[in-house]
C-alpha cells in the first residue's frame, strides 16, 4: 500500500538499530548480520567478503573477513575471519552426502588453524548435553579420538611412527549445571595442561530457518559474550583463554521471538509502517508472549547426532 | 488506526474460515477452540462450556461438552466431553507442586472412566519416542505399574486381596518406524487382549505457548486424524478401536507457523487489513520459511520427564 | 592330579543331567550345546553339522540341523535349522569390518526365509529397552528402513518400481513394562497386518563370554520359552504365531551363575571330583550368592549401540 | 574333607599375597579388605572398627579408621577414617526408603567435611557417562543443585538471606574419552576456582555382589589410583589435589574373574589345596576367559538412576 524502496530502505536500518534496543543479538553467524545489510554488493569498510560456490557437492563457503575498528563497529563483532559453509545435504540422513563436508569442514579448520601436524589440541565441547539442541558440542566431544594421553604414556617417537595427533576433549558443561563459566573450567584446563590451540564447539542461534543444520560457521575469533542458546557466558577468546582459539558453531534453533519478528517487519516494511509503529508492536508481542522459547525442526534429535558426528570426523582428520 | 469492532470481528471469523482453508488445525486443545469465538459470553448452540478454579492449587478445570451435531460443526470437533485441566504449575521442577494435580488429572480420568475399580484397561503411549516433545507418550508408558500379567498368574483373588487393578500398557510407535499405523497395532492388541477401556496419552500442539505444559485435556472421544505433533494418524476412538476409548493429552509444541500467523493475525486485525490480504500475506510466509518447524520451551526435555511421571502417578493412582 | 579321561567324560555327562536339573538353559546357542557333546566328531544321531570358515573375513559358519525327535532330545532345542556365524571382528569398534557382517547376515536370512523379494515381512525387536544388554531387539528396530506404510499409501507399483519391499516393525516390550506377553502383542498384530513372515531379533545368553558380541544365531526354529536374558516368554514361532518365524539372536551376556558353575566344574572335573560333589558345592555357590547377575564386558553400551546397527543394515539389506 | 582351620588359615594368607601378585585391588571396600582378615575380633594394630546398627532403618554403619602406617600397610588403603553405610534398602524402588539414607548419607558427609555451612565446595562426578555402572559420578553431578554462580553474581548477603551454600560440579570425564586424567582436569579447576573442599563421587568395585548398589563408603583419604571400575588414575587425594577431599563411592560392579577367583579360592580352601595350586590354577582362568567382564545385577539402569538422585539430595541437603 503505502510502502515503497524508499521506506522498506528505512526499515532496514530501524531493524539494525533496533538489534541494539533490545540488546538480544539475534543472530551468531556472521553471515547472516552482513546480509542485513541492504544491498549485498554494497561495500562495508573494513569488511571483506569472499564466495566460492561447489556446483557438485552443493556446498558454498563464505568468507567474512573484519579488517578493522570500523569493520567490527558495523558488524556487530569482533575483527577476525569467519568462514562460513552452507551445506543443505548437512541435514540429510544420507550418510554418503556427510563425507564431502567433513573434508570441507577439515580443510577450513586447517586453513584457520595453520599447522595442525602433531599440534596440542583441546576441543571443548559447549552447551548442555540435557537440551537437545543445545547438546551439539558434549556430543562432538563424545566421539573425538582423543590421543594427548597416547603421547603421554608411549612418548614422541610413538606419536611420529603413528603420525599422531596431540588432542585432548573436554565438556565444561553449563553454568546451571556446575556453578561456574565455561570460561573458568577451560581456563584451568588450560593452566594445566598448556594446549597450543583450543577449539570451542557450540550450537548456535541463527534468524533463518534455513540455516538450522545446514550451515557451519568457522572463525578465529572465539565466541562473546551472548552467544549460543540465549546463554551468557563470559568470552572464549585468545585474550580470554590466553591460547589461539577457534570457534565452530552450527545454527540449531532460532528464537520464537526472531521468526515473530522478522515476520513482523517484512510485512509492516511492506506496508509502509514507521519505525517506531514496528518497535512499539514487536515489543507488545514480545512482552506478552513467546519469552524463552525456540524454533526447531521436528527430526531435532536426529540431526544433532548425525551433525555432531560429521564434525567430529573433520575434527578426527585434522587432529586425531 | 483504521481498526474497529467490527473489523476485528470480521479478522475474527475469516481466522475460523482460514483454519479449513488450510486443513490444518492449530490446535488440539477444545478450550482453545472455545477461545477463537468472538466473546465467551456469547452462547455456542449445542456446546455447553462450565469452568472452576480452586485458588489455594491454582489449577483451574474447564469442561466443554458437544452436546449434538450442531456443537461439533461449530467446534469442528466430535461430540463428547472434554475436560481441561490448567494448572501453571505442572511446569514447575518443584516437586511438590505435583501430588495436588496427579489428584486432579486422576479424579477426571475417574470421571470419564466410569467404575475403574479391577477394570481391564490398555493405556497407549502415542508418540515418537526420539523426537522429545513426542516422547511424552511412550514415557507415561516407562512409569506405569502394569499389573495384568501378575493377574493372569496369580489369579482374580489375589487381584481383590490386594485391591489391584488390571493394566497393560503399550507404545506402539509412529508409522515412519513401524510402518504401522497406531490404530492398526492397537486394534491387533485390543484383539488379542480385550480389555474394557483404552486410554490413549499424546503430545498436543496447543496455539498458544503458555499452554505449553501447563493444561491437560482428558477427552471420551479418543483421538481424531491429524492430531498430535503434525502426524497423520487414523482415528482412536470407539468406532475405529471398538471399545471405549479416553484421550489424554498435553501440549508441548506450538507450530511455528501458528505462532507467526497468529501474532500477524492479531496485528493486521488490529491494523484494519481485510481478510483476504491477511490469507495471502500468511500464506506466503508459510511457503516460503517455516514449514515443519514448531516452538518449543528451552526446557522441554525436562519437562517431558516431569510432567510423563505425573501423568502416570494419576494412571497408577486409578488403575494400578 | 586324580583326573583321568573316565572321570572326566563322568563329569560331562553330569553336566548335560545338571542343566537339568537346575531347570535353566545356560545357553541359548544350539552350537554351545553341540559342543558339550564329548568330542566334536561323535556324530549325534539327527543332527547335523556343518562348518564354513572364510580365512580373509575370520568369519565362521556353523550349520546345525536337527532333523527329528531324536536329535531334538538329544540337543534340548526344537527340530529346525540354526545357523551360527562367528565373527570376533564383529565386537570391534572398526566399521570398515562390519560391511562384510551385515553381507553374511543378509545371506543366512535370505537362506532360511526363501525369496525375499517384496514379501510382507514384521521384525520383533524384544527385549527391555531400559536395560542396556537386553536393548539389542528394540535398538535394531529403531534403525530399520520400514516400508509397508509407503506401499500401501503408493500402491504395488510404486513398490516395484522402486524394487521396494514390505516391511514393518515393532518392539513389543517386556511384560513386566506392559502386562502382555511378547506373543499376545505380536498375535494381534499379524492377526491385524497378516505378514507372511515375522523375524524376531533378540538379545541371548551364552556359555563363553567369547561369545559375547562376536555370535550371531540365526534359526527358523523362533523362540522358545525361557530364552533370553532369564526372561519366561511364551514361545514365538510358526506354532504360536501362525505364521513363518525366524530368530535372528546374538548374546550379550553369560548369566554369572553360569562362568562360576563352568570354571568350577572344569576344575573339579580336572581334580577327579565326582558328580555328586560338584552338584552339591554349585548348588551351594548359587543359593548364596550370585541370582540375577550377569556378566557383560565394559563397553556394553557401546557393543549393542554398533551392533544393533549391523543387524538393521543386514535386514535393511533384505527387506528395505 | 582334608580341609581344616589351618589349612583355612593358610588359603587365606595365600590370598592376600595373591592380591599383590595380580596387582589388582579386589574391592575398593575398606570394610572388605578389612573382612578378609581371618577373624573379626582379631585386633590389627593400627586399625580402629566401631559398627553401629538402626534396626528400624535397616542401615548398618561401621567406621574403619587406619590410624598409623602399620594399619596402612596391614590394610592396603591410605590412612584415614572410611565410613561405610550398608542400606539394603538403597537398591528398592520404593523411594520412601530412600530418605532416610539420604539423611544418613549427609550425616556422615558432614562428619568428615567439618562445619558445611556456606563452604565452597566442589562436586566431581568421576567415571564414563556411557557405560551404566559407571556413570554414577555423573549422573550425580546432573542432579545437584550448584550455586557458586548465583553467589558470584548476587553477593554474600544473598547467600546468607537465603542459607545458601556455594557449591560446583563437574563430570571431569575418562582418559580415554578427554586425554587427560580426572586429576589434571580436577587441578586446573580447583586453581581457577579455589574451593575449599573437593568431594569426589565414583562408582566403585566389590567383592561380594551382596554390596552393589546397597554400601556407601565416605572416606577422607580422597581416591588411590587403580580404584573405581578398573580404570588407571591418578590419584586424587590432599596431596595431589591441595584442598581437602572427601571420596563418596558405592560399589555398582564386581570383577568377574573376582567373582570366579572367590569362589574357587573357598572351594580349593575347602578341599585342602595348597597355596601354590591354588595359584596357579585361578592365573589359568583368568588368562583364558574373563579379562574385561564384570558382574552386574541385571536392573543396572534403573538402579544407578535412582542412587545417584539419593546421593544428590544428600549432597544438596549438605550444601545447596
């Protein structure tokens, strides 16, 4: 009716702006913030942003790079890189369609991790193990082949006959279950057992459907505050953890609340609302009803074992 | 703005026309069907609505009976009792909050049932036991304590010394697993077995998450096509099973389609928008995003354990 | 030292008389029973033995046909065919070992049901869920690919084209979970859906802990009562159910009564003891100390999760 | 026959030495060790043992306190005071037996922990979540209620408002699933976190299956290596960890060649065998059949479950 490009351009600012009214990132993936930019091919100062896209293996992998102050201002998150690669078929049943992105994951690992050969690994497996989709990261370290233990007892010269890895695996568990940060545990972990490289696992919160168990994120920069299930945990971080660290995580909910609104704002933007018409009805909505509850898909349960184990593969290929 | 009573009425009655539109009913609850008409003074011919609340619980008890064909048209459910229990507390982790409404959950069972004392009854756990909010069946089942076969050992005097009931038990499992529909192992079953009264225990789909559980519905007319978590299954009922049949369900999903349609509904209503914009615009966004995908507390797992282990304290209560 | 080869072939057929004594079938394998015959080569009047071992897989088959009422008493088991395949590889964590498995367990299946092309096929997973050994039943019905819900949705020719066959599955539980015997639920059930052949897959005791995750029996024979894990079953086989029946059983565990007795005997037996000393000293040993016990390797959990796998692959094989 | 007192005697000395011989603690039990002594009433200088009984209760206390090195070495375990709770009852199902060790449980916890109010502690779940009898340790730490973060985040006056203690928890995991010993896992946590008592739970090895699932043993010694179900840590005791330990373990498996060993040993004793036969006879066995087995009741599941709720309401009645 009253809406036009013009207003709809308004709207997408007030959505970023307003990202910040409600203090609630709603998104973890890189990608998805820089698509809310209006115009993918609108340059963003101190962002680069690099495809490559697999015909064959239906596989497109993202490359976010943040260069700068500005970059990260804009963004929303820290300077780094983010790869991220989208795989439909990650949430297929189909085991032969798990093998192509293991090694994809594998290689982007490596391609962040430099060196991995004979490298000090801790994986640290977030999230509560109770909630389902939560659970991605204890069942990644489930299936690891730790070895750190191997070259303790039997020494190096056994390692390089094995060409062995030196990973080790935790899963610190949740606040509400332990009483302590993540960060705690694993900044213990580490004072005493002085890994090179800790690569945090955790599900994730996406804004797309799309994304549930089809998408996974790969960045240097560790995880912030704010991040995973609507959990706060304190900052795993190089700065933090005092060791290089990687974060991979993959979208497995989306918050009611996100679907709601952006729903919402499609169409008000579509309708000409203004800003402050659609920031005043989302926040009614949001107070009234659909705090603390998420969006997921049916098989849940399935795909995160099935996914948990695909990266636990591409975790095994690169450390193990 | 442009929106008034009247419009807001005309919203309301094109949402019930929509619902067939779709062929898809929001929700399981009869309360909640109830609830759609325009106001709850207003008088359905053939359906007779009567409430009480007991403060000191804080558990409030709703019976809607659908007297005659006319009733069930309105309602777009069969004719029969439906009887729902809310209590905002079952959700709780405080135990004690429980005891009170197993009490109640087993006093209405005890309604429906009739004389429940040595009586044969089969209790069937729906549901896809992998799939968590689905589980709630199949764990009601894990908690029984059947008592059928001590009965057919020891004999109808040891029944009566010890004042014990004559329950089985079975989850029979969703057709992509068995390749069965539920109706068609419980028809073998009661075949087999022939007991007096089946009562089947399902997950709901409700239309609004604080019904998420918090409400039981304990019905006489078993289980229609299409309930449940989005399962087609045929019916459970009298005609189909050929024995009496009680239904007693919990929501523990929201569709995230209706979560959406129905924020928006309520918004464009509210906005003035005429009937077929508000179709059209739901209708693609349902296309386009969030198909098989549902809401669901962060804390279901949880819960599916707690709530299950009341219902099968109320079962134990009468039929053990 | 006293032991001479006289006292010792005493002593064996003391053992045969005590098993029944006892009343308790220490094994459920119909090659363990073959073998406390005195010496492998002494030929059993109606029975029958065959052996196959392929070097490359260490895989061995062993074929046992009881032919009629003679050997039937002689073995203690019904007259039929019973197939063993023995694959150490099987207990394995390696899944490169497992595909050549599911290939000779597809092929004994195939042997003992005759054409298995598109026949109406219904797998019994039994046994206790809850119970991490007896699990192996319930946890190969959750991996099976059922098909009859599709063929009758679809119609016999979507089912050819598709080279599709017909089969459905169900985990009837244990009685004391659902008041009914294996038989009653699974009666109903034929007498609902009518297969043409049931397979039920079941968890065994044996003799050897060797045997443990390594042995797979397969037998047209069915299921007769007191199998299992000490569970009373009533029988399920062509008699019972009216319909073809194939057992399809690997042991998980040795009844700890039975390592005890075995150890000791063999030592007594070695010693020069006699019959009546050692039957009265077991006797003993089990009044005190060790009913209901089973002995079961560490990684249990882990056997039945893989194995359990294996045996829905080889099912898949024949009847997907 | 030929057996007599002395010779009884003898068997009896020979076992101990055999215990060093297969460098294999049988029983993490202090009170069995101590119970393998020739005669009860025997005093072992060193070694203090008080019993107590609650005939209404149905709980037998016996406090084992190894005061010096001679009762050290006599003994085989650490100096310090072992409590061991014997509730037969621990293993029902019916939870009302289960308040009352509860009660007796924190009792004795507190009797060793010293003043409990207000007292960081923190909670480590020992043992493999994945393997039944040894996921007591976690499934302890899933059920407690932590509060060291809200103390954290509110401050002492909240904590004392609401009679709070400071607790934390963590499922250190096994070597063969993190790389690293509980010991190195359990160091970096207390460094990061400074607690002031550490109490470990483990699932432990018995003698006699008349203690599994029924004997809580508390002991200020903490855990030697080799304890628990025969895993290979480090120990976690003052010295290692530098804060107070307290150990709380329950005996859920027995050996299997311990349960064979044992009754052969009586058997052998009973006969008159010599020491050296004896030997050598029971080191054939176990080379032969049973490495790697171990003796369980048959509702393993369900009773670790339900334990490990008992230990977790003691542990929360002490410190939540």
């Amino acid at each position: 009716m009253k809406a036009n490009k013009d207003t709809n351009n308004q709207e997408d600012s007030s959505l970023k702006k307003q990202d910040k009214t409600f203090g609630m990132p709603r998104t973890d993936l890189a990608l998805e913030v820089r698509e809310t930019f209006e115009d993918d091919n609108v340059e963003i100062q101190g962002v680069i942003l690099k495809e490559d896209y697999d015909k064959d293996k239906d596989i497109r992998v993202s490359t976010v790079v943040i260069k700068d102050q500005r970059g990260a201002d804009a963004m929303g998150k820290p300077m780094g890189t983010y790869i991220t690669i989208e795989a439909p078929k990650l949430k297929e049943s189909d085991e032969s369609y798990h093998e192509p992105i293991t090694s994809e994951i594998a290689k982007y690992i490596k391609e962040l991790a430099g060196d991995t050969k004979g490298k000090e690994v801790l994986i640290a497996g977030l999230g509560n193990r109770e909630v389902t989709p939560d659970a991605l990261g204890p069942q990644v370290v489930d299936n690891l082949f730790v070895t750190r233990h191997l070259i303790r007892e039997f020494g190096s010269e056994f390692q390089e006959r094995h060409h062995m890895g030196n990973m080790s695996a935790i899963s610190p568990g949740v606040m509400g279950q332990t009483g302590m940060e993540a960060s705690e545990v694993l900044r213990g972990i580490i004072h005493e057992t002085m890994p090179k490289l800790v690569i945090v696992i955790d599900a994730l919160a996406a804004r797309s459907v799309h994304r549930l168990n089809t998408t996974v994120q790969i960045t240097d920069t560790g995880i912030s505050p704010g991040s995973g299930v609507g959990n706060n945990r304190k900052a795993l971080n190089k700065e933090s953890l005092g060791v290089d660290v990687i974060a991979l995580g993959i979208p497995t909910v989306v918050d009611a609340a996100t679907i709601v609104n952006d729903t919402l704002e499609r169409f008000m933007a579509k309708q000409g609302f203004d800003e402050k018409q659609v920031d005043q009805f989302i926040h009614e909505v949001n107070e009234e009803t659909i705090g603390n509850m998420f969006v997921t898909p049916k098989n849940i349960d399935e795909s995160i074992k099935r996914i948990s184990y695909t990266v636990s593969e591409a975790l095994n290929k690169c450390f193990a």
